[in-house]
C-alpha cells in the first residue's frame, strides 16, 4: 500500500519510429482526440506535393503513436480516408475532401515531415498539433525570393534554349508581370486551368507586341523563358512517380490534370500569336 502523501508520476517514453504502444499506454480518448489533427497534417501534405504513399505511411504510424491497435489509410490526391482501430476493438473512420489544387511546396513538405516526426516522438497534444500546423501553414514565401527566382529562370531558359542576352532580358522583365499575376491574381480565378489560359494569353500578346515596336528580339525564345515558369514540370514527374510505386489512381488524376494545364497555357501562346498575326 501506497505511503500517505506519496505521489507517482510516469513519464512517456518516445516511441520508435514504427512502434506499437503497450496496452496500459494506449488511451482511445487521446488517440480519437488526436484522429482529426493527424489527417489536417495529411491533408497540408497532400496540397504541398508529398506523394501519396508517404502520407499514408505517416498517417499509419502517427495513429499507432497515439495508441491505435491498428491503422488503415487510403489516400488520393482529393480524399482521404482512415479507419483508426483501438486497443479494445472500437473502430472509428474518418473521411476527408482535400478540395484545394495544391501546389510543389518543399519548403513546407519538409517542415510537415519534422512535425510528424516530433507529434510521434512526443506524443504531442491535439492543440499543439493544430497551432503548429497553423503556423507552418501561414509561414509567407518571401516575395523577394520569389520574385528573384522568376527572373532567373525565365532570363535563363531563354538563353539555354538559343535567345539572345536581349531576350533574355525580355522575358525576365515579363516573369516579373507573371509572378505578380501568380501572388495577387491566382487567387482570384476559379482553377489553374483558366489561370494558366489567361496568363500566357496576355503574356504572350504582350512580347508579341514588344517584338513589334522595338523588334530585335524572338518571341519564341522570349515565351519559351516565360512558359517555364508556368509548365507542370513537377506535377507530372510526381504523377509517373505515383503510377510506378502503384498509386494508380493518383497518378492518373495527377497526370491528367497537369496534362490540362499544359494544354492550356500552349492554347493561350497559340492565341496570342493568332490575335497578333491578325493584327500586325
């Protein structure tokens, strides 16, 4: 019997990487309360670019972490779905509509790998979680770098592929107009496709009318630079990464929709260059 005035704390261990928690550790109310948190970390996953079979994985081993028995995770690029089962038998399914586009954020992909790993280390609270996942969410990219890497790599492009220095300096002083289009005006259209059509409209009738005034330039090197900018280059390298690891139906929906947005930006240069042969 225990002495009057004594007290016993236990501390929590950190888990392996992969560990089943012993039953006396598992808590169904701590694992069901930190059920919706660990498929918000999913979902900012999915929209930051990190394929789906990492994300499952992560989803399998954060629930054991928090005491499930067992963990099943189907995830594609717009759904989750996990079905968390407890120590005693009680299983509880989430389902979540990921509705956004997404985007290649590797600088956010990382910080959303650490957080899995310090929640499954220390068994973090469900509100830790959501404040640091709102943190990592809200984190800016510095429009200086932004902008500075859209400079670079249209001036570069343009150049690689037989511009000129002149063009390349056109088309790095159109990716400045193309990065502005993308940080405050992206936003406001209903989806890529639209945005991608639009943009390289107006960007490709805007050299095409700078090839008119002052000439010495091409317009082909000038939108090659500027294209580059906007060309699903990594959405479709993941898209037949996810089709090789077995993740057919992601890959599918992945290759499919960057197959439409570069369709679309290659439609909107074809009828710039139309509008500008009819008028000049």
């Amino acid at each position: 019997m225990a002495e009057s005035g004594s007290s016993a704390t236990t501390a929590r261990v950190p888990l392996p990487f992969g560990a089943l928690p012993s039953p006396e550790d598992a808590s169904p109310i701590t694992a069901l309360e930190a059920f919706p948190c660990l498929l918000d970390i999913a979902e900012a996953m999915i929209l930051c670019g990190t394929d789906v079979h990492h994300v499952e994985v992560q989803l399998a081993v954060l629930g054991r972490a928090y005491g499930a028995a067992k963990m099943n995770a189907f995830v594609i690029t717009g759904v989750i779905i996990a079905t968390m089962t407890l120590p005693n038998g009680y299983e509880h399914t989430l389902t979540r509509r990921v509705m956004s586009e997404g985007s290649n954020d590797f600088r956010r992909m990382e910080a959303l790998t650490e957080l899995c790993r310090e929640a499954r280390e220390a068994r973090m609270d469900p509100e830790e979680i959501r404040s640091r996942l709102d943190a990592i969410r809200s984190e800016p990219i510095p429009f200086a770098a932004f902008l500075l890497g859209g400079i670079l790599s249209a001036g570069s492009f343009a150049m690689f592929f037989g511009g000129t220095l002149l063009d390349a300096v056109v088309s790095a002083a159109f990716a400045v107009l193309i990065c502005l289009s993308i940080r405050y005006a992206r936003p406001w259209t209903p989806n890529t496709i639209i945005f991608n059509f639009v943009n390289a409209f107006l960007c490709g009738v805007g050299i095409m009318a700078v090839a008119e005034l002052f000439g010495g330039i091409s317009t082909d090197m000038v939108m090659i630079g500027d294209i580059m900018l906007l060309i699903p280059g990594v959405a479709m390298t993941n898209a037949t990464r996810d089709m090789l690891t077995g993740d057919t139906i992601s890959g599918v929906m992945r290759f499919v929709e960057s197959l439409l947005w570069a369709v679309a930006l290659a439609l909107g240069f074809m009828c710039a260059i139309w509008l500008a042969q009819m008028v000049w």
